[in-house]
C-alpha cells in the first residue's frame, strides 16, 4: 500500500509540491524565530504607558521565540522523512535493479 502511495506522490508530482511547502513553512518558522522576540519588544515598548503599574522585563525575551523553534524542528524533520521516503531509494535495492542492466549490455 506505502509502495502505492508512494509511486502516486511522485508520479504526479504532489509529493514534489508538499516538500517544497513543508520547507516554505519551515523557513518562515525560522525567519519567526528572529523577529517574534523583536516583535513583542517593540510593542512593549510602544505600550508601556498603558501598563505602567505592572512591572515588566525590559530585554527581549527568547520564550516568545520558542513555539516557532518547535514547529521549525517538527517541520524540518517531517520534511527530512518525506524527502527520504519519496525521493530516495535504499542501496540495496538501487544495485538489485543495476546488476541485471549491466549484465544484459554486455
């Protein structure tokens, strides 16, 4: 059934199109890790006379960066295991299928 579904996703290159949106989202988590820390300083900044009873830590903060280094991983990985499992065939399987053509051109 994977063999299937697998010869179906590459055939029809919807295997090639979910790749290369896994990465997309992937890229955009990372560029998200940089600019949520940044994001939510300038907006304490910008605010900070509405709040200005509740004390506050005045540096970026890394946990605003921390969902978005976990779905970066999570994506990149799950990007990584489909490329393998589409893309890639094991070697044992690649010199199978070699050593009958080389012997038959001969």
């Amino acid at each position: 059934m994977f063999k299937r579904l697998r010869r179906a996703l590459v055939d029809s290159l919807i295997g090639a199109i979910a790749l290369g949106w896994l990465l997309a989202d992937a890229i955009s988590h990372f560029v998200a890790i940089f600019t949520s820390p940044v994001a939510e300083w300038a907006v304490r900044r910008a605010y900070a006379e509405l709040g200005a009873q509740t004390p506050r830590p005045s540096g970026i903060g890394l946990k605003y960066a921390l969902p978005d280094l976990i779905a970066f991983i999570a994506l990149l990985l799950i990007w990584y295991v489909l490329l393998r499992w589409l893309y890639f065939k094991p070697a044992d399987e690649q010199t199978a299928r070699r050593a009958p053509e080389e012997g038959q051109m001969t």
